[in-house]
C-alpha cells in the first residue's frame, strides 16, 4: 500500500535558504526496502512561513556561429580572365589561367568549366606543366599569320576532334575556309602533335608536300 506523501524541509547550509520538497515514500522490491522520491515545491518563506515556488533551471541557449559568407569562385575566375584579356588574346589568357588551376590540384571538368578552354587543350597543357615544356606556354609576343592561329586554336582542335579529317590538307583547307587564315602542311602537322592528335587520326597513305616529297604520318 503506497503512503502519502510527506513534505520535507532542507536547509542549505551556505546561504540559510530553505528548501520545500513533497516527499513520495515508496517499496523497492528489488532491494527488499522503502526508499522515496523528492520533488522541490519551492523555497520557504521565513516572514509568512509560505512555500515561494523556484523557476526551474532553464536550458543555455545554443549559440550559432553566422554562416561564413560563400565564395563565388566562377564570378572571380571570370573577372581575372576579362583582366589577362587588357594584355594578351582570349585564348592565351585562358591558358594562363588553366596553368594556375592545374599547379592547384583543380581537375580538368572544373578547368573547361571555369575558363572556357576545351578538355583537350587542358589535359595538353597539364602534361607539358609535369614534362616541365613551359618556355613556349608563357609565349606571349609574335603577330602575323601564327599570331592568328594561335587565337582559334582551341577551336580548331574542337573542329577536327569532331568531324573526320583523312589529310593535313584537308584540315588545311578548313582552316582557310572557317577563318580565313592560310596555314602551311607542316604548320598542321606540329599543331596536331602538339596536342597529340596524330596518333587518333589515320591520314591518308601519302601527302604531297611542296617539294615533291611524301610526307606520311
């Protein structure tokens, strides 16, 4: 049979506060005797021997740290392209840029996507950065006809990686036609090894070159 409760009085001894708890009795039966648990009413009041209920303990409020204003890498990378742009071509701009990128780890998806220069143009140049071929990357001067061809490389390379070109000629006679520049056959032949194109393309057995000889890939 449960008791009723009981009230208790306890005096903290520091600072003579006294504290009301209602004392519930109650049987263990686990450790075959009684036992009881307190709950605090309130401190007594010593001038009119009421019970003054205590606010209970209330929970810290969790701190939050502001969130660290975000980095719009693309705007950035955009704006430092468009300032190389006051002192060299497009396309060497987006070279130098790459060049960083790659000496950073970035990988070649995120480079195409941030500068604009195609996949292939990237993986070329992250090659020749671990061969140490950087004398030619840093070129900035010339002018003329391989002033120009080096301003629509990158479309070039997009051009033949597309479609079928069977000859140096061919490919050639496109670059003539799209941009109006006129690129000897040894021209095409070291752009296309510099970008490690003439190991994919199966040109045709033999190509006349000026001096009669035939020149075969």
């Amino acid at each position: 049979m449960e008791k009723e409760p009981s009230i208790v009085y306890q005096q903290n001894k520091k600072t003579g506060v006294v504290y009301v708890y209602e004392n519930h009795p109650f049987w263990d039966s686990n450790k075959k005797q009684s036992r009881s648990i307190r709950k605090l009413r309130g401190k007594l009041d010593p001038s009119t021997g009421n019970i003054v209920p205590t606010r209970g303990r209330k929970a810290k409020k969790s701190i939050t740290e502001p969130p660290e204003p975000s980095i719009n890498g693309g705007q950035i990378i955009k704006k430092v392209l468009d300032f190389f742009q006051l002192f060299m071509c497009v396309t060497l701009a987006k070279r130098l840029l790459s060049m960083v990128l790659i000496a950073v780890n970035v990988s070649d998806n995120l480079i195409t996507e941030l500068t604009g220069l195609c996949g292939q143009s990237v993986r070329t140049l992250r090659k020749e950065l671990i061969d140490g071929d950087t004398d030619s990357l840093f070129h900035v001067g010339g002018g003329g006809r391989k002033r120009k061809l080096i301003d629509v490389e990158d479309a070039i390379i997009e051009e033949i990686n597309s479609n079928n070109y069977h000859s140096h000629q061919q490919i050639a006679d496109m670059i003539q036609e799209k941009y109006g520049i006129k690129v000897s056959l040894p021209v095409i032949g070291r752009l296309l090894k510099k970008t490690g194109q003439t190991a994919k393309m199966r040109l045709s057995a033999s190509e006349s070159e000026p001096d009669g000889a035939t020149r075969v890939l």
